[in-house]
C-alpha cells in the first residue's frame, strides 16, 4: 500500500495549496495512492494541479486504463504520465500539460481543449 501522511508532505516541501488539499481528502490523516481509483479520486478533486509533483516525490499508481471521463483537468500537470487507455471522454484538458503523456488508445472524444 502506498499511503502518505501529512508530515510526509512537510517534508518533501509541500506547497500549502496541496497541504489544505491532502486536508480535504485524506481520511484519518492518510491518503492512500495504491490503486488507479485512488489516482481518480485525486485527479478528480483537486490534485491534478500537483499530479507531477506526487509522481516524483511519492510512488503513484499508473493511470492506464483510468476512468477520467468529464473530469476537470483543466491546468493538469500530468507530463509524462501513463493514460493509455484511459477514459477521457469530455473531460476538460485545456491547458493541462501533456507533454511526453502515453495517451495510447485513450478516449479523448468530445474532450476540451485537447488538439492532437
């Protein structure tokens, strides 16, 4: 199991913009990243701005194969991140980074702000 804690999050430096978000969506003080519907939820609520950033300071689960579909993703940061597969359809990807992202066989029908 992959769970953070806040005084994890202290101290990689963890902006207080993402502590206030780790509040909201932790249970217990914990926030667990071991599965894709974790990542989702995540994504969903908020930490898609800080996506990158947990990626290379906590070990993340793969988002292949993820369920995004109408997320707002808008200013993601998912650089290099694995969507192959993954469901996108009408989420809302204008100015989300993704650069080097693996978006293999993804549904991005009907997704805003997204130019192949």
């Amino acid at each position: 199991m992959n769970i953070i804690t806040r005084e994890e999050l202290k101290e990689k430096e963890a902006c207080i913009e993402g502590l206030a978000l780790f509040d909201k969506l932790a249970i217990d003080g914990k926030l667990e990243l071991s599965t894709t519907q974790n990542a989702e939820h995540v994504l969903r609520n908020g930490g898609h701005v800080y996506w990158e950033w947990l990626r290379e300071n906590f070990a993340t689960p793969s988002l292949y194969h993820a369920n995004l579909s109408g997320a707002n993703l808008h200013g993601a940061n998912l650089h290099g991140a694995d969507l192959s597969d993954a469901y996108l359809r009408d989420a809302n990807l204008s100015d989300a980074d993704l650069r080097d992202a693996n978006l293999h066989g993804a549904d991005l029908s009907d997704a805003i702000g997204y130019t192949p």
